[in-house]
C-alpha cells in the first residue's frame, strides 16, 4: 500500500498566485483523492481567507515583499522577517513531512521554497508570468521542476528544467456553446441581438478602466439605449460606492455593472470583445474561452510584467494593447473601430485559441507525482 502522498503549496499575496495554486492542489487531489495538502501563505493577506473557502487548510508566516527600489532601508526589516519566515517554515516541514513543496510565487513561497530546498525535499516551481517574478528566479536553483506559460523562458530559468504546461483555470471556462450563451444572455438580463463589450478591472477593480467606461457612459453613445452595443462591468469592490452614486438615475438597459462576476464563464460566453488587465490567470483563461480581448496593462506591477505578458500575444496577433495612460482617449474609438470589423475579431479569436493550454492544472500534478515518488 502506497504512503499517503503529502504536499505544500506556497504563494500568494494575489489571486493571480492563489487561484493557480488552488487549481493545482484540486488537480492533485483528483489523480489523489487521498493526499494531505497544507497551504503557506502570508498573514494578512487574502490567501489566508481564499484558502480554507476552497477547503485546504493554511498555515500563515509573516512573509513581506521586497520595496523598490532594492536598496531600500525598510528592507533591512523585510530580510530580517524572511529569516523569521525560514525559521517557521522549517518547523512546519519538520512538523507535516511533506514528499514535495510546490511554489507559485509571491514572497510568501520564498522561505518554504529556500527551507525545502535545505531539507532535500523536492521543489516545483510554477510561474505564470512571462516575466518571472523576483522569488521564482531566486528559488529557480533550488527547484527540481519549473512550469511555465510562456515560450522563451530560459531567460530566466535553466532550460533542463523547463516545462511548458500554461497556467492552470477554472475548470468552467472553455469556448462558449450556444446553450451558454443564451444563458448568459438570461442572467445578465441584455440583449441577443446586439454586441457585448466586457469590461474587467480585477476584484479589486481598476481606476483607468473604471474612467473610461464613466466618460463612455457619459458621452451617452457607445451604451446609450438606443444603441447596438451593450456592456458587462466589473468595477471592483474598492470603487462600489463611487460607481453606485455615478450610475445613479441613468438609464441602464444596455449595461450590467456589479463590483464582482460571479459568473465569469457566463460574462465570457456572450462578450463580444473583453477589455482586461493583463494578470497572467485571467490571459490563460481568455485564450481558453478564445475571446478577441483589448489588454490595458498595470503600470504599477513590479517589472511591468502585465505589459510583458500582453506583449507575448500581441506579437502573435492575438490580442490589442493599449497603454494605461493612453487608455481614457484610445480605448473607447479602439473599441468602436473593433466592433466594425467582426472579420479581425475572428482573426483574434483564431490566434488567442491557439496558445490556450486547457489542461495545465492536470499536467502540472502529474509532474508532482513524479517529483513525490508517489
């Protein structure tokens, strides 16, 4: 009788990190319905809350990133923390007797990654952007296995230990069937028979493109009720009160905002065109549903990787970019343009269905199994 198969996933600080991860534990449990799995993650950070909603437990370490720039004093305390963290986690591995620890980034993988590492546990590393994050390259050294989404990542990572598998998804998101998008149509309350528009900031919500759809909305053209395009919002939590009050006493029959979609696979089903950020779960996921998407970049994400990852599709004609600060004056003709040409949506939902990697989570287990040994 085979030894119950232990393992610790490490990461977080966003969803980008955790939801992968989550993925990943799920595909795990699904090849081994019987393996132990505990999580890691920072104290006060939302792993700590997404984790045991999914059903795994978690143990918090008081894990902070790094400030930019590098040779910042505050981060004296982030280092001396990080010792801290290696201490903890050495005692949790001591404690759990784990056969492999998995990193998916975010400075709360860090210390469990680097004491696995000491210990001789095996490390899988998986990294989702196409410009790897700080600690995935520091723990790259360590890792026995490293899967990627992106080509060219030897850039970062030594070839050997490369495996493309994409990033794992939410099992409902895949190309829509008609029953889907009639569904969809339902549940948003709008129309069949006109174009659909899905604007997502992230959960949290995104000021630029939260402006652009005001100053659309007040422009009273692109979504007014007489006209042929309809839209799907999501402005996120942190901007709920701000966008209830603007909305207020406007005529909304063309528009459905909320500050969270509960239904993800239902908004992608019937969206035309969707503008996103550009996390590195949320691309996979498109490519997947294979939508015609308008990226407007994070500036603000360390080592600007949200532009990287637009970039890495745009070069393959399979996605637009519009740049943050010239989103309020580009993005709103862009989208009127777009929806003029249904043969170059088409051509960008061709391209994006190429990179979709449907079954990462599964092919990333598998190579969790075979680092175990079990």
């Amino acid at each position: 009788m085979k030894e119950q198969l232990k393992v610790i996933i490490s990461g977080g600080g966003t969803g980008g990190h955790i939801f992968p991860a989550i993925s990943i534990a799920n595909a795990i449990k699904e090849a081994r319905p019987q393996a132990e799995i505990l999580f890691v993650g920072a104290l006060g950070k939302m792993e700590m809350e997404k984790v045991p909603a999914a059903g795994y437990p978690i143990k918090g370490i008081p894990a902070r990133g790094l400030k930019r720039p590098l040779y910042s004093p505050s981060n004296i305390s982030v280092a001396l923390d990080y010792l801290k963290c290696k201490r903890i986690a050495k005692k949790i591995i001591k404690e759990f007797k784990p056969h492999l620890v998995v990193g998916v980034g975010g400075y709360a993988s860090a210390a469990i990654v680097g004491a696995a590492a000491g210990m001789g546990i095996p490390v899988l590393l998986q990294e989702q952007n196409s410009f790897a994050g700080l600690v995935n390259r520091k723990n790259a050294k360590n890792a026995s296995k490293i899967c990627v989404a992106y080509d060219g990542m030897e850039r970062f990572f030594p070839a050997e230990r490369i495996l493309n598998t994409g990033n794992p998804i939410r099992k409902d998101i895949g190309k829509a069937t008609p029953q889907q998008k009639e569904e969809g149509y339902r549940y948003y309350n709008l129309s069949p028979q006109k174009k659909t528009i899905f604007v997502v900031g992230g959960s949290l919500g995104c000021r630029t493109l939260n402006e652009c759809m005001k100053k659309a909305i007040e422009g009273k053209k692109l979504f007014a009720p007489e006209s042929d395009v309809q839209v799907i919002w999501q402005h996120g939590k942190i901007y709920k009160e701000e966008i209830d009050a603007f909305m207020k006493g406007k005529k909304q029959e063309n528009i459905f905002f909320s500050d969270f979609i509960q239904r993800m696979d239902l908004a992608y089903a019937v969206a035309d065109v969707v503008v996103s950020r550009a996390g590195a779960g949320t691309i996979s996921e498109l490519c997947v549903a294979e939508k015609c998407t308008v990226f407007v970049p994070s500036p603000v994400v360390a080592e600007d990787h949200q532009t990287h990852n637009a970039m890495a599709l745009v070069n393959k004609n399979a996605a637009m970019i519009i740049k943050d600060a010239a989103a309020k004056e580009e993005l709103i003709p862009c989208l009127e343009n777009l929806l003029a040409q249904p043969q170059k949506i088409k051509e960008l939902e061709e391209n994006i269905a190429k990179l979709a990697k449907k079954d990462a989570a599964a092919t990333i287990a598998q190579e969790c199994l075979k680092l175990a040994k079990k």
